[in-house]
C-alpha cells in the first residue's frame, strides 16, 4: 500500500488526512493493521472518522476527547492505546492551531502518525536563511544506510548531537552504537520550515538534499 491509496475510511477522511494535515497513511494504515485485532482494527478506524467529522465543530478538542472515551475498552490494550492516544493528540493539536500545531507538537519518543510536509509551514523565517543552508541531523544510523531520511533537521551541529546521543537516551530502543550526525546541504527553495532559535530546526524536501556524510 502506497501513500496514496485507499485506506478503511471515507475518501473525504483519508484526502484530508493526506492533504491538510499531511499524515502519511501508509505508516499509519500499517501501524493500526499490525495489531492483528480485527475488532480493535475497525474501532480505531471508526474512532479516526468520527475526530475528522468532529473538526467541523465549535468545540472541536471537547468533541476529540469525547469520542475518545467512547473507545475506552481500548484502553486496556497496551498496543492499541500506544496508537490511539497518538492519534487523539495528533487531531487535537491540528483542531487547536491547523498544521503549525500538530506539526510543532508532535511527539517523537514513541510511535506517532507521521507527519510529512510537502507545502511551506507558516509562520516561519526561511527569509532569513541564506541560498544554500549547511544542515545536520542527529538520527541512527540505519537512515543514512538506507539512505531514507527524515525531513527535519538543524543548522546547528550541537542541536544535531543532543539528538543523536542525549534526547533519547533513556528510550528502550537507544543504542549509542547506533547513533550518528549526518551532514549535508539544502537549497533554500527546497526548506517548508525554519526556526533559527532552540532546536535551530530547518524542514526540508530530503529528496533535494544534497550529498549526505556522517559526522566524525
């Protein structure tokens, strides 16, 4: 399944999720299917129609949370509520501030719908950047093995290193010997988003990346 194909929810649901709050459905489809409950399956899908319905709403976030509890026989499934709550956070924050919220609060120690832009995010201060930007990523090293990269990146290689081997030290998964810091190049036409404070984060079109190396 690509990202662009159908997925157990209405056309007008999954265009929208696609579109608007540009989630890669085929993580997503394939994060949901791997539970093996059938039940389970179907609820989630019917609990992500009723968030898109509801964000038509006033009181959009009350309604998310509503419809969430409705699925709370869910909850005591340690699987299915890693996925749930995600996606509850996920339609709640794009209900709250459109794409700027749910693309700058996503969460990124566990498991959350994907978010992958392919248009500007706005606010931003790409107009202060210069023609071609000098960028890193803190990552494991499998991305640059495969050469499958994540969109957002840093201009600052010390952001770039406290990715690579402090933020996420106490994860499950984290394995320093797996850690890198890539570097490479960006043209600015190429960058949907960029905040030159904190995190220094530039996001970008990875397929206009430039030629990629890992940091020493």
């Amino acid at each position: 399944m690509h990202k662009g194909d159908p997925v157990p929810l209405s056309q007008e649901a999954h265009q929208f999720m696609i579109n608007e709050m540009c989630i890669d459905t085929q993580d997503l489809t394939e994060k949901i299917n791997s539970l093996g409950c059938d039940s389970h399956v179907g609820d989630i899908y019917r609990m992500i129609e009723s968030f898109f319905t509801s964000l038509n709403k006033e009181n959009a976030e009350e309604e998310i949370q509503r419809i969430f509890l409705n699925y709370e026989h869910l909850f005591e499934d340690e699987h299915a509520y890693a996925i749930i709550d995600p996606i509850r956070h996920a339609f709640a924050g794009f209900a709250y501030g459109g794409l700027h919220q749910l693309f700058t609060r996503q969460e990124n120690e566990a498991w959350y719908p994907r978010v992958l832009l392919t248009k500007e995010l706005k606010p931003n201060d790409i107009a202060n950047l210069a023609e071609t930007v000098e960028i890193y990523r803190g990552c494991g090293m499998n991305e640059h093995i495969i050469q499958k990269y994540g969109q957002s990146w840093s201009t600052s290689k010390n952001v770039a290193e406290q990715f690579a081997y402090v933020h996420y030290q106490n994860q499950p998964w984290f394995n320093i010997q797996n850690r890198a810091v890539l570097q490479s190049t960006i043209s600015k036409s190429a960058i949907f988003y960029s905040k030159q404070e904190c995190e220094f984060e530039v996001v970008i079109n990875v397929n206009l990346l430039g030629k990629v190396q890992v940091r020493p």
